[in-house]
C-alpha cells in the first residue's frame, strides 16, 4: 500500500515534520493535531531508520494507554502498516516486525523503571514527552533529560526530545524555558485549530461561536494562547495525572469524599458535569472527570452519567431547572438535588473553593481550560477588578461551586469506620466508574 504524506498528515507541520534539532516543542489548543502529527512523525520515521527506538514518557505510568498508546496505534492504521506492527499491553510496547525495533511507554512516577530503559537493537534516539504541562518542576525534567536518550548515535540518525502540552497558564515553567529564552538547539511552536483541516464543520462553528462568546476561552483552547495568571479566579491550581482509586481506597481514604456538579445548557452553553475528590481536612481537590456538551437533551445526561458510572451518586444540579431535575430522576438518575442558592452564593461558592489546591486530572481538559480562563470583571473606565467573576468560562465552575455544598456537610472524623467499605467516595468504586481510574 501506498500512501501520500501530505494528504495523510495535512499542513501547518512542514517545519516540524523536517526538524533536527535536540529540541522540539509543540504547544496547542485543541484539535491542532499536534499529538497525531506527532505520532505519524514516529511510525513513518521509525519504519524509515531500522536502529531507531523511541521513548514515550508521561507524568503517570497508566495514563498512556487511553493516549500515547492509542495515538500511535491509530498512526499505524492512518499509515496502512497494522500488519507490521505488533501492540503488547503487558507492559505497554508497540514493536515493529520487520526489524524488531521498539516503542516503549513510560511514567515519571516510577523513575527506577525510567532510568533503566534499554533496547537490544539499535539505538534509543528519540523522546516523545506528551502532556509536558504535567512535569510540576523544570528540575524533573532536566534529571530525566541528562539520562536519556543516552550516548551517540551514527548519522543518518540524530537525538532528539519532542514535548507536546496545552498552555493552560502562563507561569508554567516550560514557557521561560522554550518559548521566552529558547536555546539555538531548541525548535518551539504554537499550533492550533485553523490548520487542521479535518475538522468538520460542526467542530469549526464550535470555534466560532467560542471566539464571540467567550474570547479569553477561545485564545487558550481555541489558539493555544497562553493562560494568563493576572487576574484569574482560581489562582492556586495545576494540571497533573493522579491515581483517583489510591486516594480513596488506601490508608487514609477516610478522609475523601467525591462530589459531582451538573449545570444545565443547551443551544448556546453547553451542559457541564463535574466529579471530584475533596480531602476537606487537609485542603486537596482532585478534579477526575467531566463531561462537556452542546444540544444535549435530559435523556442524553442521563446516558452520559450512566456511562461515566455515576448514576448511584449523589449529583448536585442547577436548581433553577427544576424540570430537568424531575426528568433525570425519572431516568434513574434517582439522587439528584438541587444546588444550595441564595445570596452572595456564587461568591461564597468561590471562596469555598480558593481554600483548597485543585488539581486537575489531564484528561479533564474543559476542567483545565476554565480555570485557566476565568477571570474577575474588570471596571472598563478604571481597570480595577470587581468583586465578582465574568459570566463566561464558568459551566464547570459552577458545576463545581454546586457539588461542594456537600462538602460543607462532610465531617472526616465521623466516618473512620468507612474504611472498611469498597469505597467512602461517595458510593463510587473501581468496578463502578467506566472512565477508569488512573
């Protein structure tokens, strides 16, 4: 079989696709393309140098399989080449038949396992760091940088790191570093929606629509703009893989609690569920799940939580949709209840939650984009911040502000003997939750 490059990879990449240098780095919004950009670059090239190896490295082990892993297995069915390739789950590898070439996965949260990769054959020459935006501290990146890919490799091949990540905030430590300061060794990029051009028209129109309604939203997500950090809601925040299953099951699980938000949309706001792990004692939020969608009728919300696995749990939901709350109920979504309002709700609601460090889990990309996006208002006549937020870039917000009411009612030390339950995160378990738990 064979295939035309440019019409399987499609344009706004001809400099990334012919770099060299040690260094390159991709910083996007979404549906840029730069993750299956990425992964075409790899199978093509891999299958076009017999001693190349490549290392695909995360934050956390076993967040590869529903990312990197399936990335590059979908690049092998783009290029036609299934037949020579082979996927091992156990650990994760995708290994090339023809010369036994290998791609191996690994996580920053096993560095003994990261220091001691190796390959028979070839060379381990090429890097791929997808979510770059995960690594919290410059310092772990360049721990791992100085020990691999290690030693020289003889031309026709060359080494080299290639970092992929959404630019949530500004002050993330990847910015001064590739992008403010580059080095001459360093090849650094900002791709975006507008060259991927396949996209439907559907996908486009949701673009369009963000760039009028919410502009702030539109520049990260839509442009792969950096967040901004001035004058930003939630300041305290950050992007990172957790194991969601080790929170509430080990040795102090007690102390968690899991909450879930709804807030209602439809036409032109987009309904947004929310699902977090709260540790009200020691001020952790752990956002794990989400989900975020235009035109959805109550039927489809009650599918989409019953897919996620939440249907048995406890859901706060906007309780000025009364109705809507009615119907979900009549769909089985039986423990949903309407959110606690009143005056000065959403401010206490905001300040309840600037209480706590929130981390995001990676795959909660909506969770991420409105943090990073929502803003205090600004007096247009003086500048000065007001005290209240913009209505805009607040679904999940909201949905989140919702779900903590229940937090308020939680008191830890009234619920040690929970432990021996499967879970005390509100009823949620491993077997229960279909998202999976890394």
């Amino acid at each position: 079989m064979r295939v035309y490059l440019p019409d399987v990879v499609g344009k706004g990449y001809r400099e990334f696709w012919r770099c060299r240098k040690r260094y390159r780095v991709v910083k996007g919004g979404k549906a840029s393309k730069k993750s299956s950009t990425t992964a075409l670059w790899y199978i093509y090239h891999l299958m076009k140098y017999p001693d190349a190896n490549l290392l695909v490295v995360r934050q956390v082990y076993n967040t590869h399989a529903d990312s990197t892993f399936a990335q590059l297995r979908w690049a092998i069915r783009r290029l036609g080449v299934e037949d020579l390739w082979e996927a091992v789950r156990s650990p994760l590898e995708l290994r090339y038949k023809p010369t036994g070439q290998r791609i191996m996965f690994r996580g920053f949260d096993d560095p003994l396992k990261l220091a001691s990769v190796t390959v028979e054959r070839g060379y381990l020459c090429w890097v791929w760091i997808e979510e770059a935006f995960e690594i919290p501290s410059e310092s772990d990146f360049v721990k791992f940088d100085l020990s691999a890919p290690r030693g020289a490799v003889p031309p026709p091949l060359f080494k080299q790191t290639t970092i992929t990540f959404n630019p949530w905030n500004e002050g993330h430590w990847l910015k001064k570093r590739f992008f403010d300061t580059p080095a001459e060794d360093v090849f650094a990029i900002t791709t975006n929606y507008l060259i991927n051009e396949f996209l439907d028209e559907c996908d486009r129109r949701m673009y369009e629509e963000m760039k009028v309604r919410d502009p702030r939203r539109y520049a990260v997500a839509g442009l792969g703009e950096w967040g901004v950090a001035e004058g930003l809601v939630f300041e305290n925040w950050r992007v990172e893989a957790f194991d969601v299953e080790g929170l509430i099951r080990g040795e102090e699980a007690w102390k968690w609690r899991c909450v879930f938000g709804l807030d209602y949309g439809y036409s032109n706001d987009p309904t947004a569920f929310i699902a977090a792990a709260v540790n009200k004692a020691d001020r952790q939020l752990f956002v794990f799940d989400e989900f975020y969608q235009k035109g959805m009728l109550n039927s489809d919300i009650a599918r989409e939580i019953v897919r996620h696995g939440f249907q048995k749990e406890r859901i706060r939901a906007d309780s000025a949709e009364p109705k809507s709350n009615a119907e979900l109920r009549q769909y089985g979504i039986t423990r949903v209840i309407p959110a606690e309002k009143g005056a000065d709700s959403v401010l206490n609601g905001i300040a309840q939650i600037r209480e706590y460090a929130v981390t995001v889990h990676p795959r909660c990309i909506h969770t991420a984009a409105e943090l990073s996006a929502y803003r205090w208002e600004v007096d247009r006549v003086t500048g000065r911040g007001k005290n209240h937020p913009c209505d805009s870039d607040n679904h999940l917000m909201d949905a989140l502000r919702y779900a903590m009411a229940d937090v308020r009612h939680f008191h830890p030390k009234e619920t040690k003997e929970e432990r021996r339950r499967p879970s005390v995160c509100g009823g949620v378990t491993a077997r229960d939750f279909k998202g999976g738990w890394t």
